[in-house]
C-alpha cells in the first residue's frame, strides 16, 4: 500500500507538470498493484482512477476518461452515497467532463444533483 500510495504521488506530480504520458503510467501501474491484492473495490482505487481519469482527459481521449469516471462515480454513489465527499468530487468531475464535450444538459443535471 505505501508503494501504492507513493505511486499515485508521482503520477499527480507528473500530471501537475503537464507529463501526461507518465502521469498515465504511474496510475496504471498502481491499479495494477490494487489489482494484484484485489484491492480494485476499495475507495483508494477510485480515487487512482479518478487521477487516472483526468489525465486521459488532457491527452484528449475524453470517451475514456468519461466512462471511467462514470464508473467510479456508480461505485461511490453504491458504497458511499451520493453525499459522501468524495462522490461529489467524482460527480463535479463527471459535470465538467460532460460540459467539455458539449453535454450541457447532462452536466447541468448531474451538478444540481451533486449540490442539491
């Protein structure tokens, strides 16, 4: 887990210089350590591909980083709820993913929900 964690440091380090290729490879290479101790239905998965997430999105493959954060958000909504933080978080980065994408409506929709 420390190495897990120490990784996912290093991918939002990258990402933060704008080193997408690298942020991307540090991501998956921890969810593939989740992965190995079955650990991909825990929150801290979530959150590593919700990094992962955003750094597809800037490297411009959005139908991918829109389907992963789906996916987690259905997952938070299912274990946390729709009010836990870190739902809200998911779900404010699903809006913004759909109003990037000219989905205005559904971004509308999605953040009244969040903030309801």
């Amino acid at each position: 887990p420390d190495t897990i964690f120490l990784m996912s440091n290093l991918g939002l380090v990258y990402r933060d210089l704008g080193q997408y290729p690298q942020s991307i490879q540090q991501f998956e290479k921890a969810l593939e350590l989740l992965k190995e101790i079955n650990s991909l239905g825990q929150p801290q998965a979530w959150v590593l591909q919700g990094h992962l997430a955003s750094s597809l999105k800037h490297t411009g493959d959005i139908d991918v980083a829109f389907k992963m954060i789906n996916e987690v958000r259905e997952k938070q909504i299912t274990k946390l709820g729709k009010d836990h933080y870190d739902t809200m978080v998911t779900s404010d980065t699903l809006g913004q993913l759909c109003q990037i994408t000219g989905r205005e409506i559904d971004a509308l929709e999605i953040l009244e929900e969040t903030y309801k």
